[in-house]
C-alpha cells in the first residue's frame, strides 16, 4: 500500500471528484478508500484520504466526525454511505426542516427512517439532494405554512409581478384571449369587433394563422412557431441593429427552461464546470449541480456598485483550471442584475466578450430585466450587440435569454421566453433541436406571450394609448419603488444597500451582533438565515437569505422584491427597521 500511495491517492481524488460532481460512484470510492480489502475502512486509511482531497470540498463538521468515528471502529459501507451524505452536505440553513413537519402533518405521524423506504436520501439521486433553490427554500416554507394558519405574509422572495398585484396589460390579455376561444366565438365571430379594438382583432387572426386550424390545444414545433419566431427576430434586430434569423431563435417555457436545456447540452463531464456571477441567481448553481458539473464563481465587486473586473474573471479562471484541473465550458452574465440591480456598462460587456473570446468559452447572457432600467443615465446594451461590434470578439460563441415574465409584462405563469443563438455549431444546434423535441413544444401560450412582447401595439392603432400608460404606470411605480426601498434600507443602522438601478430587487448587507452569529452556529443554519427567520416570524416578511445567492465570506444580508404595491412597501420599509432594532436588542 506504501509504494502503491501516489497512485491511489490520485484514484481517490478523481472518483471522489467525480462523487462531488455527480453524486455517483459511493461504491468504487468506498473500495479505493479500504486499501487491505478488508471490507471495511480503518482510520488510517480515512486519513490517508482525507489528506490527499481538496478540504473544500468535504464539510469541515463531516470531516472531524469520520476521523473520530474512524477511531473508535472500522467504518462499513453503510457507515460510509451515510457520511458521504454529511461530507458533501448543502450550506447550513438549507435542510428543509419545515418540509420534514408538512410531511408529518400529511401522514399523521413521523417520518419513518430511511431503512424503511427504498428510495431515501442514500439511494436518490445525489446530485439532486444537494441541488438547492433558495428562492422557494426554507424560509419560504415557513412562510406558507404561516399563511396557512391565517398570518398576513408579505411574499418579497420572488420577482412574480402578478402575485403581489401588478395587473396585467390589457392587449396582451384581449389578444391571448381571442386566440384560445374556440374559433367561432373568438377570431370568427362577427361581433367582436364591438367587443375589441380592431387591433387586438386583426393580431388575434394573425396569430390565429400563425399557428393553425388546431388552435392553442395542439403541439407545434419543437422550436416554436416559425411566425412568432420571425418577431422575436425582428426584435433582436431592430433593438441591436444587427440582423438575427429566426432559425437561430428556440421558443422556450421561460429562460429558466432554455438555459437548462444549453446547459443539459453542455456539459460533458465531471471536469466541465460553469463560471458564475456571485452573487448568482440560483437556478443557475442548481442546474449545474444537478447535471453533475461544477461551479466557478466570480465576484462581483460590492463596493464598486457590483462592478465586473478582468482581474477577477482571469484570477478565478486560472485557480480552476491550474490548481483544480476544471474545463471551464461556458460563463453567465445577468444583465441587469440578479440579485444585485446593477446594470452593465459597455465596457464591463466588453470584458466579459473579450474574456470568453479569448479563452473560446461559450457566454450565456441572462437578459430578461433589459426593460427594468431605472437610473437615466444607464441604458441596456445587449452581449450581442457588443460581440458582433468588439474587435477580437468575431468567433466568440453566445447564447442570449429573454422572458415574458418579467420587464413589464410579469406573466411568469404563461412561461414565455426565447434564446437566440449566435456562433453555435451547426451540429450543436440540430441536438439543441433534437433536445427541444423530447419535450415535443413550449407550452403555445408562451409561444404567444414572446411573440406579442417582441411586437407589442405600434403608434397609430387602436390600442397603442392604452398599452403605453399602462407600461408607463408600471415602470414609474417600479422606479418611484426602487428608490424608496434601498433609501429605506440603507437608513436603517446596521444596513448598507448599493443602488438598485435595474430588475426588481434590492441586496443589501446587514451587520449582525456577535452573538446572533454564535446563535445561528447553535442552530446549525446560515446568520441570514436565522436572520430571515426572526424577520419572518415578527413581521410576515418573506425574503430570501443572502447565503441561497453567494457571497464573500462574511457577509450577511438578503435579497427583496420592491414588487408589491407602494403603500405596502412603505410599510414593509417601516417593518424592516422596527425588525432590525428588536433582533439587535435580542442578540447584544
């Protein structure tokens, strides 16, 4: 075993990055690790791995519990097991203890242990159990438990418009509303020209065309609807001045769906891993965890107003592809932020074009607050645009996302969006395609939501007046809303909030007492956590903990919609402050 060491000190890093990754594997680790074959592994051997393995990637608490459990006797395969589970556990204040009681209310008494059931949290999918989305987490949970039993909660953990009273526009609504009618009652009925203007009737017809005398219950095609598909390419053109084809354009159920799909495309292996903003919106660390590849973070410079650096994108590089061995595949960019609201200037996009360029790595850009600017003296820019107009940037593959579920539109439920390929394999995209097709189509009422964003009502007809205050009255309420709440929060002592110039969120940094952070290692969860709790329970405040989006090490704070209306949010600013001072007093 001595002369064999540097080989199967090697064997084990790879299969247990390879268990990181993917969450597969448990077994031929667990044999690597019992050197003598004995069946079970002594605390030598435990030892002799745990040297050899990065010490980030294993649970500081897992790591000095197998070396004393390793001490006292061997550990056995379903001891091993069972530790894998702690060693790669998820961050602390993510363990869905209020899932576990709504379990237990539903069944009438007490989970029963995992030996009990077949499929447990040994035998499921690993990467799946440490896949989290903080958005919807525990906290969440708790608040609608909350609101089960009568308490008013004020739902900020989320950028769902409609959810907390933004109305809908009316010619979107008319529109979607002749088109899904049976046609005898909606488009070819004589008398809804008294019943709606004529160019909501003349766009209904159109669209009704569009996709055929099977009407909005019948599959399209998998890439959606080729009508719909040339206004989402019109779009793109007329907003960058570059011409994009609607062959390069794939209509999904939101940008959630269309990135998982790239990112299901993607990745290839346990080495491949993702560079993403950090703070991130999770959906990304979550799809990355559940394919099985790994996650590169870089951070977004807080006290620069969430810059972008090249010095960062290039330092984060090299330590994960020299130090770690990674492929770095692709980079995410949100622009405008999420969860952090800035907004990108030109030559922060220039960087990050420039960047992926030069190390041929694919660029996803997360566009879909590109309408939620509120700062005038910042305007969005697309990736596209930069890429095509930047020197250097000629053979840099890009994949944009848009959605119909936010900007002012805030139809998340209809889950409408696109992504627009520009530089991809031509193979890659007929597996894109390929990939579309399992899923046979996005839903067409989506399909119909993106085609009337990218071509909304023009000057000149009927309903354009109409459709133009009401997007005015939603951005002015936003802009009035974003404003108020980071001046609100950054009033508060203890608290710092940069400018929430774009989309529908404020981040800001909280400054707990000390004994707030011993109380939370008490209770095995994240500071923000305990602290989102605390405001949850005294207030009715939902909002999502810092920890679930990344951060530096540290920090503490959390992420708010300004989404609900303004005189809630008025009070919802009040209630953040008399929150703040009774945990404070609390906790010094």
């Amino acid at each position: 075993a001595t002369k064999a060491s540097p080989l199967i000190a090697k064997l084990q890093q790879e299969c247990w990055d390879g268990y990181v990754s993917t969450g597969r594997g448990c077994h031929t680790l667990f044999q690597l690790l019992d050197t003598d074959s004995s069946g079970a592994i002594c605390w030598q051997e435990i030892r002799f791995f745990l040297e050899n393995v990065r010490e980030s990637d294993i649970n500081p608490n897992a790591r000095k519990e197998v070396l004393e459990s390793a001490a006292e006797g061997v550990i056995t395969f379903p001891k091993f097991q069972q530790w894998l589970i702690k060693a790669t556990m998820v961050d602390q204040g993510l363990k869905n203890t209020y899932a576990m009681e709504n379990y237990q209310a539903s069944i009438g008494n007490a989970p029963k242990p995992d030996s009990d059931h077949s499929w447990n949290k040994h035998t499921m999918s690993q990467s799946l159990r440490r896949m989290q989305y903080a958005v919807r987490g525990e906290v969440v949970i708790r608040a609608d438990a909350l609101a089960a039993e009568g308490k008013k909660i004020i739902y900020t953990n989320i950028g769902n418009p409609h959810a907390v009273g933004q109305k809908p526009l009316t010619y979107y609504r008319q529109v979607l509303a002749l088109c899904d009618l049976p046609a005898e009652c909606g488009v070819e009925n004589s008398q809804i020209a008294s019943a709606f203007p004529a160019d909501v009737v003349e766009r209904a017809i159109e669209m009704r065309k569009a996709i055929g005398p099977a009407g909005t219950g019948a599959y399209t095609n998998s890439q959606g609807i080729m009508d719909f598909r040339k206004d989402v390419a019109n779009f793109i053109t007329m907003r960058d001045q570059h011409v994009a084809i609607p062959s390069n354009i794939f209509l999904a159920n939101g940008a959630s769906h269309a990135i998982e799909q790239v990112l299901t495309a993607l990745i290839g292996n346990n080495r491949d891993a993702i560079m993403i903003p950090i703070p991130q919106y999770p959906i990304y660390s979550a799809i990355i965890s559940r394919l099985g590849a790994r996650q590169v973070g870089y951070f977004l410079d807080e006290e620069s107003g969430w810059a972008i650096t090249e010095r960062e994108l290039e330092l984060r590089r090299t330590a994960a592809v020299e130090r770690d061995g990674l492929d770095i595949r692709a980079l995410t960019l949100i622009n405008p932020g999420n969860p952090t609201g800035q907004v990108c200037s030109r030559d922060e996009l220039e960087i990050i074009c420039k960047f992926c360029a030069k190390y041929d790595i694919l660029l996803l850009a997360d566009e879909v607050y590109q309408r939620n600017i509120y700062d005038e003296n910042k305007e969005f820019v697309s990736a596209k645009k930069v890429a095509v107009e930047t020197p250097g940037c000629e053979n840099l593959q890009l994949i944009s996302f848009h959605s119909t579920s936010k900007g002012f539109i805030g139809e998340c439920g209809r889950r409408g969006g696109y992504m627009e390929l520009h530089n991809i394999d031509p193979y890659v995209q007929t597996q894109l395609y390929k990939l579309a097709s399992s899923g046979l189509c996005s839903g067409v009422d989506g399909q119909m939501m993106t085609s009337l964003m990218c071509r909304p009502p023009m000057p000149g007809e009927d309903s354009f007046e109409l459709f133009t205050n009401e997007e005015y009255g939603i951005f002015d309420s936003l802009k009035r809303k974003a404003i108020s709440l980071v001046k609100g929060l950054n009033e508060i002592d203890g608290m710092s909030c940069n400018p929430s110039d774009g989309a529908m969120y404020a981040f800001p940094r909280v400054e707990l007492p000390p004994k707030a952070i011993d109380e939370a290692v008490e209770q095995d969860v994240t500071p923000d956590t305990l602290y989102a709790l605390s405001l949850l329970e005294e207030t009715g405040i939902c909002v999502v903990p810092a920890s679930g989006f990344g951060q530096k090490e540290g920090r503490t704070g959390f992420r708010t919609t300004f989404l609900p209306p303004e005189d809630e949010l008025d009070r919802a600013i009040v209630e953040f402050k008399r929150h703040h001072d009774l945990f404070c007093q609390k906790y010094t």
